[in-house]
C-alpha cells in the first residue's frame, strides 16, 4: 500500500493512501475536515471538526474501523503533530 503526505502552505497538509482515505488541514488551522470515503460507496463518510479529528486520531480502535493500517500509522501521526503544533 502507498501512502502519500503532501504539504504545502496555500493546501495545507494531505495524506491519501489506495483506500482513499484523507486528512486536509487547510490553510487556517481550524479549518480541518477529516473525510472518509469507502471505495464500494465512493461518498463521504464523516466530516469532523478540529477537536474531533484529533480525538479520532488519537482512537486506535476507530481508526483500525476505516483501515487505517500499521503501514499508514506514521503519516497519521505526522499529521496529527502538525496539528498540535499549530493549536
């Protein structure tokens, strides 16, 4: 599996894999959107705000749920410092 992290100042940061699951961070910090698509549904899933894209992301359990494996597990948590350090 591929995972890809992109960052830039004007798009913030992404994380894509096959799964297509994605993490944005925009421009403004608080401007995050967390979005979930099922390949099989190809639709949003769930959109969350700053406060619950981290809880997310600091829930194993959910995140195991979507997929996101061992193997992406670094990217998340690359992402998840970006946040913080820029709360």
């Amino acid at each position: 599996m591929n995972t890809f992290i992109n960052y830039n100042k004007l798009t913030g940061v992404s994380i894509n894999s096959y799964r297509n699951t994605g993490l944005y961070v925009g421009e403004d910090i608080e401007d995050i959107i967390f979005a979930v698509h099922y390949e099989q549904e190809g639709e949003l899933t769930c959109s969350l705000d700053l406060q619950q894209a981290l809880d997310f992301l600091s829930d194993g359990e959910a995140m195991e749920k979507l997929g996101i494996t061992d193997d992406m597990q670094d990217a998340v948590e690359l992402v998840y410092n970006i946040i913080q350090e820029n709360l």
